[in-house]
C-alpha cells in the first residue's frame, strides 16, 4: 500500500471515529484513497418515507459523507459550502447503497466532488456534487505527508 493511501486511510478513520452521524446511519467505509471515497450504507425501516421508499434526506447524507470522506482525505481540513443532489430512482428498505465519491476539481481553497449513488445491482440511485472549502487547519494536527 502507498504512502498516501495509508495517510488518507488514517486521517479518514479518524474523521469516522468521531462521526456519530454517519455510524448511527450504518454506514461503512469500504475504499479510501487520496480524493476518493467508497461509502454503503443499507436502507433500513426506519429510514423509508411515506412513500415506503428511502427518505431522500438519507440519501443526500450517504452522498455527503462520502464527499466528506473524500475531500479529506490529504489531511487540509475541508467542508461543503454547498450541494445537491439529482435523484434518478428510488431505494427502498433492505437496498444496499453505495456512494463512490471522486474529488474532479481542487482549486486553492475550493474543490467538487461528484458522488454516484447506486444499489446493490450497480443501478444509480442518485447524483450528489458537493463544492468544498479548505480551512486553516488539519484533521490530524502535525501529521508530516511526504
């Protein structure tokens, strides 16, 4: 494994330690490397709508973790300063989703990350584009990345 992948590896686990957010959702972590993101998270009962299908809130919050995740993963401190999202069809309780999340643009301070959806059968649920701001600050203080 690269350098840079076990780094953003590390810096990734430590934003998932502290995101009660996205564990209370069930969501995992399944690939991590510099600028992108793999994230699932199964529909559960509690997350359908009245519509008995997945509450596009919950779907948003997959997406927006794994851009998380994934504009993080170089240890610059980075939030969204904006989103959304395109829903193509709907999930529904017992789907398995996965959120693949690539950093397309980073800028000096401002990136995208765009975040494909889909379920257990590759089919897209939803288009999530985050736009990113970088702080003034590390994930990891004083972690050196060669």
């Amino acid at each position: 494994m690269k350098k840079e992948e076990k780094t953003a590896k590390m810096i990734v686990q430590a934003m998932y330690d502290a995101d009660t957010a996205s564990q209370e959702r069930g969501m995992k972590i399944k690939v991590i490397r510099p600028d992108h993101a793999e994230v699932t998270m199964t529909v559960r009962a509690d997350m359908l709508n009245g519509h008995k299908t997945c509450h596009g809130g919950m779907i948003f919050a997959l997406g927006d973790s794994a851009f998380a995740f994934a504009v993080n993963t170089g240890n610059i401190a980075t939030v969204a300063q904006g989103a959304q999202i395109n829903f193509l069809k709907p999930a529904f309780e017992n789907d398995l989703l996965t959120a693949k999340a690539i950093v397309t643009h980073q800028g000096g301070r401002t990136g995208l990350c765009d975040v494909t959806i889909t379920n257990q059968k590759g089919e897209k649920i939803a288009f999530f584009r985050g736009s990113s701001y970088r702080l003034k600050s590390q994930i990891i203080p004083d972690l050196e990345i060669d």
